[in-house]
C-alpha cells in the first residue's frame, strides 16, 4: 500500500501530506534560535505560543491521569 506522505522533511525525516507544511515545518530546522524547546520532552516550536498550548496540554494530561489513579483507588 502506497502511504499518502509524501512530502518528507530532509532534516529529521517527519512526513507531511502537503508540501506547504513541509516548508512551514523546514522553516524550524534553519532558524534554531527563533524555536522554543520543551525542557520535559524536548519537541521545539516556532512560537512560544506553541509551547505553552504544548505544557498546558501535558498539564491536562497529567491531571486526568491523576483523576484516573483517584477514581481506582
Ligand atoms: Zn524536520
Ligand atoms: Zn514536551
């Protein structure tokens, strides 16, 4: 079976279905200093923006695993 991704980024292999967000996407690989790096997981973003949306989801994550561990015990 033929995969829809295409469009494969040269720097770290991640696949895109459209060309405009392999660009968007290569776009990071050549500015490091304009992306934002998560200090837990280490995935980078081109805004800051992104990496706080990023940590308020682990945060997310986190608290229904904890409501999860509640509800067990
Ligand atoms: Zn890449
Ligand atoms: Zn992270």
């Amino acid at each position: 079976m033929r995969s829809k991704c295409e469009f494969i980024c040269k720097y770290c292999q991640r696949r895109f279905t459209k060309p405009y967000n392999l660009m968007i996407h290569e776009r990071t690989h050549k500015s490091p200093e304009l992306t934002f790096s998560c200090e837990v997981c280490g995935k980078s973003f081109k805004r800051q923006d992104n990496l706080k949306q990023h940590s308020v989801f682990k945060i997310v994550i986190g608290m229904a695993k904890f409501n999860a561990l509640a509800f067990k015990t």
